[in-house]
C-alpha cells in the first residue's frame, strides 16, 4: 500500500456541493491546502505526510475540481473563498493557516483579506492575484472558439500542459499524466476549469486589482516561494508582492517552474514546516 493510499477520500456537503477531502495529523495547528485551477488532493501527496507530522492537515479537492461536485457557478476568487470559509465552518475549523498553490493562492488571498480572523499564517506558492502578467496558454484558454479545443483534454495534450508547468519535463512520470488525464476527463471538470479561468483572467491577462490594491492590509504572517524559472506566472510578481505585504518573506527556488511543491518537495516541505512552527 502506498503512503498516498493509507489516507481515506472522506466526503461533507459544503452548502449543496459533495466535497472530497484528507485528513492527516492529530496535533498541532490546522493547516488547509489549496491546490491550483484543475488541480486535485493527490498533487499534495509529496507535502501532505511531513506537514502532517506536525500539524492537522486538510487538503480538499475545491468546489470545480477534482471529485467534488462541478456546479454551474463564474469560479472567481470571491467565489472559492466563500466555499473555503464555509468548508471550514462544516467541518468546525475556526481558524488555520492556509496554503496555496497557483489560483489556490489567489484564493488564500482573498480569504486573508476578506476573512483575515480565520487566517493563521498564510504561504503562497506561484500565487494568483499578484499582477497582471500570465503565460499566453493560460491567456488563450478564455477565447470562445479556442477554449473549445481545451475541452476534451487528450493524454498527449495534458502531458504537454503538465510539462509546460515544470523547469524538468523528466518529472512528468506516465504515472503523473495519467491521473491528470482522468481527472480531466471527470464529467463536468474540464468546463469547470476554463472557467476558473475565465472567471480570473482574459486575452489580456490576469484580473488583480482587487487584491493588488489591498496587500497592504493582510496581518497574517505571510511566505512566499515562487520557482525563478516558473513559465506560467513570473516571478517579478513575487518580488512585488514581498515589498508590500507588512509581514512577508520571500523565498526563490532556483531550476524550479510553476509546481515548487512537486518539483523541490523536500526543501519545500522544510521551509514550510520551519516557518509555521
């Protein structure tokens, strides 16, 4: 049995949406996970274990995504922000530091801001929210008659975008296509993450006023980690961000892309671990 099997899919009704989520660790502070746009649980599997040792950890597939249910909805980060507050009012977490991942970290921002009593600490990974500038792929998703092609993903297909979003292709194993691709293919899941797509950005780039304008504010202790050679979101974005979030730190991973949490676990986890202890 692998390690990623010993943890159960355990289910809760999050307002009228099945919500597929982990559990791990009895002790310590809570910490939420939250995964980027077409993502699912199992890309915490390198993560999930070593935080789990010192804390409680929850890592949930979000509303859209992954197992959980698919419902008609624009997916902005208003959006997913109100369904995580009420996933952990469900499940009576009051408070947790939270860490996101991509349009997961978009979403933690916006929990910080709007929500900032129910936010311990916050990381943020290759982060949503923090500027205008996004990879063309991610861009060319929102046009009408494109978005189409996107829509029944192929095994080639998502090996290409998995490999787009790391700095070593060699990393995207057949293991790792294959449970992209059946994940992609989920009734329901490949609409549902052009439009978190379309809910967040356009042809133009990426909608960030409204968080960029109030980083000033968030209170909670913030890290940041971003990959220097991530393809998707730049890392000026990061180097941005640090300068205005009062309580922030920065920290570069060199020969990384988009997936820092994949592709460095190991000093992923490490920095991770010492910054909330």
């Amino acid at each position: 049995m692998s390690r990623t099997e010993q943890l159960q899919d355990q289910y809760v009704k999050v307002g009228s949406v099945n919500t597929r989520y982990w559990q791990a660790g009895d002790s310590g502070s809570t910490v939420i996970l939250l995964h980027g746009g077409g993502g699912y649980i199992e890309l915490w599997k390198h993560n999930i274990f070593e935080l789990a040792e010192h804390h409680r950890v929850y890592a949930f597939d979000m509303v859209g995504a992954g197992r959980s249910d698919k419902p008609d909805a624009d997916y902005t980060f208003d959006f997913m922000a109100q369904f995580t507050r009420d996933f952990m009012k469900v499940l009576d977490i009051p408070k947790a530091s939270l860490i996101g991942t991509s349009a997961g970290g978009g979403v933690a921002l916006t929990i910080a801001l709007n929500f900032p009593e129910l936010v311990d600490q916050l990381v943020l990974v290759g982060s949503g929210g923090l500027g205008k500038e996004i990879s063309f792929l991610l861009r060319i998703t929102t046009l009408p008659g494109l978005s189409r092609l996107f829509s029944s993903p192929s095994k080639s297909g998502v090996a290409m975008l998995c490999k787009q979003a790391v700095y070593d292709s060699k990393l995207i194993t057949d293991e790792i296509v294959e449970e992209f691709y059946q994940m992609a293919t989920l009734p329901g899941a490949a609409e549902a993450t052009l439009n978190v797509g379309r809910s967040n950005f356009s042809i133009w780039g990426q909608f960030y006023q409204s968080i960029i304008g109030r980083l000033q504010t968030i209170t909670a202790p913030t890290l940041i980690i971003w990959g220097r050679q991530d393809p998707m979101v730049p890392v000026s974005h990061a180097q941005n961000a640090v300068t205005i979030i009062p309580n922030a730190r920065l920290e570069i991973f060199e020969e990384c892309g988009h997936w820092s949490s994949i592709e460095h676990p190991q000093k992923f986890n490490q920095l991770v671990l010492e910054f909330l202890s």
